[in-house]
C-alpha cells in the first residue's frame, strides 16, 4: 500500500458514496441497537429500494456508529449524499415512520421526527468521533475514505520515529485514561528503553461505571484505533500489540476482530507495511470482569494469564512491562487521538484547550440530565456550559445537585464550582478528576452519603486483595457508611471514616486503592451537612436511606442548613 | 518438561473446541484466561473437569488455574439458569434507580443476586455498567439490552419466563 494507492481508494470510496443521491445513516451501536435499529434498517433498506424505480433516485442506506445522543434512539440522519453536513437528523425513529421518512427525500424532512438539537452539537469539536455515525465501521474503505491511514503513510514514508514522538510531545496530548500523562514522554522513555521486543497495549478494559466512550470509538471508529496503534509501533520500535477488550463488550469485540482482519487485507498491518521494512500486528485479549485491570501492571498481568493483580512500580511498564519487555500502553481514546494530529499537525492541536490541557475530551454524559449522550468538548469548557448548554439542564422541574467525574477515583462538584474550565488540573484542585470522563448528573433525589457508599462498595468489591489498606479499609469504610446511611453511626465513626480515608489513599499499592476514599473526601468536602444529618438526627433529606426522611418541623431550623 | 496432553475427558464436541482455542496459543502458559473464555462460552460455566484439564493441557499449576477461575467476574464456577436477567448496577443505572430494580426482581424471585431459583429457571446477576449509560437504567434479558427500564417491564418478562416452565 503507498500514498497513491491509499489515494485511489479514498476516491473511489468517495465516488461511491456521490454516486446516490441520497444516503440514509443509520446509528448501529449499541444504544441505538438496544430499540433495533438493526431492524429498522433492513426496513429502510427494503423501502428506499423499493421507492428508487418509482423517483428515479438513489438512496443508500448505511449502518454507522453513535451519533452521540443516545437516549434519543435510534438515531438515523438523512439527506443528500454529497453533501454531509447538511442533512437531518432524526430522533425516536420507529418502523412505522420508515415511509414517511423515504418519501421525505428530497423534499421537506418530517417535521415530527426531527431532533432540534442545535445546542447539543454547539460548542463539540469532533476530533475523536469525527467520523462516529458518518461511516460504516465495518468498511475499512469508508474509513480511508475520511482521511484514514494518511497519517500512517505520512509517518513511515516520511517521518522518523523520533519525528513522530516530537510531534506528539508538542501536540500536548495527555493520557486519556484519566491520569492524564503526557503522551509524548512515555512515548520516548519506550523508544529510549532497551529491548529486542517491545510491546504497545491499547487499554479498553473500560471498567469505570458510568463511562462508554471507548466502547463507543471501538464500535463507530475502529480502524482509527488500529491505525493510532500503529504508528505508536513505528514510534516506539513495537512489532506486536496487543488490544485488551472487556468482554462485557461483545459488539466492541466483534467490530474489532473484523477491523484487523480488513487491516490485514489491506496490507496495513502485518510485514512490510506501506512497502517499508516496518510491521506491525495487533491482537486482541479479552478481559474477564475485573476493574483493577485498567491499571497498567494488573493489565499486564492479566494478558499474561495471571490474576489481574498490580505490581509496586518502579520499573515502569515502559521499561519491564509485558513479559519483561518495554511496553507502551495508552487508552483507546488516546490512541484515537494519533492518526488528526499526525495528519493535521501538532499546532493545530495544541491550538484547541487551555494551556496544560490540549485538545478535546469525549464524555459520557448521563444521569439526571436532559440530552444523555457522548459528548466531544475542548478542553477549558466550563462545566455549567456542558450540563446546562449542551446537556439540557436537569429534567422534570428537578434541582442539580453535583456532577460526579472519574467514576470510583473520582468526586462529586457541587453547584458552587460549576464555572470551572475542565482540565486536568482544575478538576483535581476541586477534589475530582477528570478519569476516563464519566459525567453523571445527579439531582435533589439523590443522597450524596448514599452515593459514596456505592462507590465504596464498588472499590470493596473490585479491590484485588493484594495490599491490606486496600482490602481491609475499603470494606471498613464501607460499613461505617453503611452506619451512617441507617442513622446508627456516632461522631466517632465519622472520625474514624476521615481516618482511614487518609491511610487508604497513602499507603495503597495501586491506584485504585488510592484513590478509593476520592468519592468520600469529596463528598464530606461540599456535603458535611448531609453527614451531619444522618448522624444527629438519623434525617435523610432525599430520603434514599434507610434511616428514612423526617419532616422538616421535627428538625429544628438552625440545624439544618438549606 | 515434555509432557504429552491429557485425554479429552469426554467425546462431548465442545471439549474440541477449547482444545482448538489452546492449540491456536501453541498451548502456551499465557493461553490461560483466552482458554477459560472458551471453555465459559461453550459451556456456559467452569466446573471442577474442566478447570482441571486446561491446567494439565497448559502447564499451568492448578493453584493458578483456580485463582485466575475465581479472581475474575465473567468466569461462573456454577451453571446459570435457564434464563438469566441481569441488572446493569454501574453508576448512571444506580442514580436511575437499578436499587429499586433490583429489590423488586430479589422480591419476585425469593432470590438473592448471584443466584439461580430453585427449579433451575431464573438467574439474577448483576453487572458493573454494560457501557450502555445513556439508556440508563438497563437490565440484559438473557442477552438482549433493554434500556430506560421500569419495574412492571422487568417483572412481566420475569412472569412470562416463569410461566414458561
């Protein structure tokens, strides 16, 4: 494959797509798969099919990946074939509308079924889903079609690996997984390191509750992945990868299995890629259920056929990783991030965010939230614009109450810090993080006790049993919250949360346990009052607990901030 | 170390293809967790027979084989019931109201989560986010996804799954 034949295939990927007059996207991902839009359309294939003799038009109806706004599924976007930008998208589509919906081509959309969501896409700058719900993910020729494999071509044909790492260095990617380290440099200390063999892993054990970015890339874009991937292999001197996959994923795990196979074929993975001495092939592992193996050593463990248990680092995966080898790992959306700034360049994306955090961040925005959906923003998007703008406010008349971020590791950020231009940093400054970016909405009905004692049930649950501050102090934490949800916890139970809140997050082995007691601190940090009011008076004001909620009047006045 | 691979310990097909599975992984160590994976999905769960033999297929110490079996989540040691409803208990179901999902199907079944009905018919899992948060709260019947779920639907499937028996 050169630059020249990856141009033809693009053209003729493209003539292809201008040769019908219109097209019908239809979203295939999971959200949208769950109402059967797998069924819906075979309907409006069968229908376009049948109205074409009739108009004399073309119609191509396709299967795409998410178009962001999952709660309003299934999703299809129709309209002229030449022109993508312009056509209409629709919400709530179901196979009664399929006539309604092709008769409408080329004349006035339905009316009815349009989704006026002009606020929702305001402000998004698609660089990761930039062709989420505009190609079929299974066609690889779509993909090159928009772009794709030009930056590999671009890297092995005309750039260095050490040119490569520069531009990523500059471009000021940081890891998307939530740590949020700087791409460029673990991408240098794997090339400096010493190893006949060096491995890149691509991390989708995407097990942060609440979180579905990376599923969502995998099954809308995954040559993107693959081709990100790749050119980590040419920079850091890997000839293997690996992908690891939850299996709670099998829509991810399917679309990706068939992604390396065309890859393959096309001679863009395996010996002699592009026609240079360069190759590359990825595997994919599947994961088995277990939240600690989105750390990087416990990742590695697992892929070797082991518990998935973290080791004590130094030395670095970069220098001892995967079978002792110096091993590369990022996130999906890390990797998905390679191919545009290869492309486009590093100042391009570095000219998009805030001045430690370049370039965009795709959240998952869920719970008490209007327009729940996937969400590409740039960074520096103060957190009101995101929930309130794009996201729609909360619903039914309700009051916002926080917005919890970083999943387990992460905290809730109540109203008063909703002004805060999302960052790495600024995120941490207020007791959360920006972690893989779960974004979950929570209103008046929710108790914020309540809600750190799921979070250290979950830690309690997922802890691996390695280290003992780990194993033993989530599960003593969570029965002293258990204490306080049921109004039977004293002053010195709240003391001694504070403690061991304090020793976990010190002396834990890995990050999971570090950071465990993030939703608690979090919580006490903007929430006492709620503490304070199932210890004293056994008062649960969104009467989630089981101490129950008691009438205001039984309270007095003075105790009980607003 | 050269020793030869155990026997099939049936004529059960299925046997063949985990065989298949470790053969593909030249029967390395390493081949493991990808074998188990197999050996869940053909049969559904991992019994005693079976853990054993992809040990002694891979060289792996039984010690290992049992703590890779029983460390991860997917892996079941017990066989599911016939149907099995499961209930996604990650963060955006939860603050949707999963608890309450849940508390209902526990009320209905006489059953605890993780756990089967006697007659063998129903299983109750639960799930750590299935990644499909924006159709919040969601349970998999069997193994199709349904989202924004409220209790009656959940607990008409779960009756006609019961009447079915």
């Amino acid at each position: 494959m050169t630059s020249e034949e990856l141009l033809q295939i693009a053209e003729e990927a493209n003539a292809d797509r201008e040769a019908s007059d219109f097209e019908v996207n239809v979203c295939v991902a999971l959200g949208c798969l769950s109402q059967h839009s797998d069924k819906l359309k075979d309907t409006l294939t069968a229908e376009a099919a049948a109205a074409s003799p009739r108009t004399g038009k073309r119609c191509h109806v396709r299967g795409t990946g998410c178009m962001g706004l999952c709660a309003a599924g299934p999703l299809v976007r129709v309209g002229s074939a030449a022109d993508a930008g312009a056509q209409t998208l629709y919400a709530g589509v179901r196979e009664g509308d399929v006539k309604a919906l092709i008769e409408s081509l080329g004349g006035k959309p339905v009316e009815r079924l349009t989704a006026h969501l002009d606020q929702y896409f305001r402000g998004q700058i698609p660089i990761v889903l930039e062709n989420s719900g505009y190609i079929d993910p299974e066609k690889i020729d779509e993909y090159i079609g928009r772009d794709g494999y030009q930056a590999l071509i671009k890297a092995l044909t005309e750039m260095s690996p050490q040119t490569v790492i520069e531009q990523i260095s500059k471009s000021g990617l940081r890891g998307r997984g939530g740590g949020g380290y700087p791409t460029g440099l673990k991408w240098s200390t794997v090339a400096k390191a010493v190893g006949a063999q060096k491995y890149v892993i691509c991390n989708a054990d995407e097990g942060d509750p609440g979180a579905f970015m990376d599923r969502s890339v995998l099954e809308s874009d995954p040559q993107r992945v693959i081709e990100g991937m790749a050119i980590a292999g040419y920079a850091v001197g890997a000839s293997k990868g690996y992908i690891y996959v939850r299996a709670e994923y099998p829509l991810a795990v399917t679309r990706m299995t068939s992604s390396l196979r065309d890859a393959r074929r096309r001679g863009l993975l395996g010996n002699n890629i592009c026609g240079t001495t360069f190759a590359f092939d990825i595997e994919i592992r599947l994961g088995a259920g277990a939240f600690v193996c989105g750390e990087e050593t416990a990742l590695i463990a697992s892929i070797e056929g082991l518990r998935g248990q973290p080791r004590p680092r130094p030395p670095y995966p970069a220098v001892s990783g995967l079978w002792g080898s110096p091993t590369l790992i990022n996130n999906v959306e890390t990797f998905a991030n390679v191919a545009p700034i290869i492309r486009k360049g590093a100042e391009w994306y570095a000219s998009i965010g805030t001045e430690k955090s370049k370039g965009t961040k795709v959240f998952a925005l869920t719970g008490k939230i209007t327009n729940t959906g996937l969400v590409e923003i740039p960074m520096g998007m103060p957190l009101r614009e995101i929930i309130f703008g794009i996201g729609g406010g909360v619903p039914n008349g309700r009051k916002f109450k926080a917005v919890q971020t970083g999943g387990p590791s992460g905290g809730c950020i109540p109203e008063e810090h909703l002004d805060l231009p999302i960052s790495y940093e600024a995120l941490i400054d207020v007791g959360s993080m920006m972690g893989s970016g779960g974004m979950i909405v929570m209103d008046d009905t929710s108790c914020m006790v309540n809600v750190a004692r799921f979070f250290m049930e979950f830690c309690m649950t997922e802890s691996c049993g390695k280290c003992i501050p780990c194993r033993a102090g989530t599960a003593q934490m969570y029965q002293l919250l258990t204490k306080i949800c049921d109004g039977k916890a004293s002053h010195a139970d709240l003391d001694l949360l504070i403690d061991l809140c304090d020793v976990v997050k010190n002396t834990s082995l890995c990050g999971l346990g570090m950071t465990a007691p993030n939703p608690v601190l979090s919580t006490l940090r903007y929430f006492k009052h709620e503490y304070m009011e199932h210890i004293d008076h056994q008062h649960c004001r969104a009467g989630v607990c089981a101490c129950g909620s008691k009438p205001l009047s039984e309270l007095s006045q003075a105790e009980v901030p607003a | 170390m050269n020793l030869a691979p155990p026997p099939l310990p049936s004529d059960d097909k299925r046997w063949k293809i985990v065989n298949g599975t470790m053969r593909r992984h030249g029967f390395a160590r390493h081949a493991l967790i990808e074998t188990l994976h197999t050996v869940q999905s053909s049969f559904g769960f991992l019994d005693d027979v079976a853990i054993r033999f992809v040990a002694q297929s891979l060289h792996v110490p039984l010690s290992q084989a049992f703590g890779v079996a029983t460390f991860y989540n997917h892996f079941s040691l017990k066989p599911a019931g016939k149907h099995t409803c499961t209930i996604c208990l990650g963060t955006a179901c939860y603050i949707k109201g999963a608890d309450r999902l849940m508390a209902e199907a526990e009320k209905r079944l006489k059953i605890k989560a993780g756990h089967t009905t006697p007659d063998g018919n129903i299983s109750l899992m639960t799930a750590r986010c299935v990644g499909a948060c924006g159709r919040a709260p969601v349970i998999l019947e069997d193994s199709e996804l349904l989202g924004l779920v409220e209790p009656g639907v959940m607990l008409e499937q779960l009756e006609r799954w019961a009447a079915h028996d």
